[in-house]
C-alpha cells in the first residue's frame, strides 16, 4: 500500500506551520499488527533492554528518568515489516528535505516498549554535544488504546501550553527535535512504539 501523497503533503504543511504533525492511520494496520507482534515477540525473548539516558561514557540507565526498553533497528536483522515502515519514512525524508529543506540524511530508531506504570521524564531529544537528530518521528503499535489507558506523549508547544497525544496503533508524531521538550506519562497496560530521528550529515562527512 502506497503512501498517500495527501499525507506527506499534510504533514509537510503541520511541520512548517507549527513544528509538529500528528498522522492518524500513517501505516496500514496489517503492517501495524505485524509490527505489534514482532516487538512483543522480542519482548519475550528478552531481546529488549532497559534504555539508557545520555551518550557515550554519560550513559547510564536511570529508572526515575525513563522506564523503557528498546531495541535497535540494525540490518541485516530488520523484518519485512520493519523495512515496510523504513520504506514510508524514506519518503517522508525525501519530502522534507524537498519542501522544507531540512537536510536530512539518514533514520536511526528502535522498538520500545513501556512496561505499565513506566514513563520518560521531560526531556529533548538533541544531545548537548551533537546537532544531528532533527526530526523525531514515533509510530505507535497500541491496539484498542483508549484514553482510560494514559500512556499519553505529552508535547510541550511553550513554556505554559502542551498538548497530550494518545498512543493509538498507526499513528505518527513527528516533530522539530530541537524544538520540543516532552515526556511519555504511565499507562496502565503495556505501550509500544518505534521510535527514531532524521538526522543531518556530520559537517566532518561533508
């Protein structure tokens, strides 16, 4: 299934507009269940680990700040469904980067999920000492997720404004990365996402 070029136009116009776009229904939900089922799997098989904060020698896993695990998504180990969806954002890259001029070279992201009761404290996703993340991009691979559930990305507009997003499967947040301050709430049952940047070409590659 193609994707629309009404969608891409869409979320072209969000990110110009205001910085952010929110796509209902961005991948098939076949695509979306297969995924769904792929990080659960995984999930069982302990292939997911507890996700760190900060780089380098300054990571470290912090349970106060983040309750998530995640996976890389690395060839050659990516599933067709996982290609299906690096597929759709290849066009979404080539779209930026035609109407806004973003520049953008590359995708990086992984699978997580959020055990219940779990969460990510406020937070942005540059690095103080790299400028490459610039656009955020989270597909969500909740079935049947109703607001009773939480789990919401709370995106903060300004320092007085934000806007909470619920988790639903095939949706995709996408967002200026240097932009944005946010934060994943507790849900009540377990929440799954894949969540990546676009980033820039390193100025040492150029």
């Amino acid at each position: 299934m193609p994707l629309p070029a009404a969608t891409i136009d869409r979320i072209m116009d969000d990110i110009a507009r205001q910085g952010w776009s929110v796509a209902p229904d961005f991948m098939p939900q076949e695509t979306v269940a297969q995924l769904a089922n792929e990080t659960l799997r995984l999930r069982q098989e302990n292939a997911l680990r507890p996700a760190g904060v900060g780089k380098g020698a300054n990571r470290a896993v912090n349970a106060e700040i983040r309750g998530d695990f995640i996976l890389w998504l690395e060839e050659p180990d990516l599933s067709a469904a996982q290609r299906g969806y690096l597929a759709f954002l290849e066009k979404l890259r080539l779209a930026a980067n035609a109407s806004l001029q973003l520049g953008l070279f590359e995708f990086e992201g992984h699978l997580a999920t959020y055990p219940p009761g779990s969460f990510y404290r406020r937070h942005i996703d540059r690095f103080h000492n790299d400028s490459l993340r610039t656009l955020s991009c989270i597909l969500y691979l909740n079935r049947d997720w109703k607001k009773a559930d939480g789990g919401q990305l709370r995106l903060y507009l300004d320092e007085e404004k934000h806007i909470d997003i619920l988790p639903h499967g095939g949706t995709l947040v996408t967002f200026l990365s240097d932009r944005f301050w946010h934060e994943v709430l507790p849900a009540s049952r377990e929440r799954m996402s894949i969540t990546g940047w676009f980033k820039t070409r390193s100025e040492a590659l150029l």
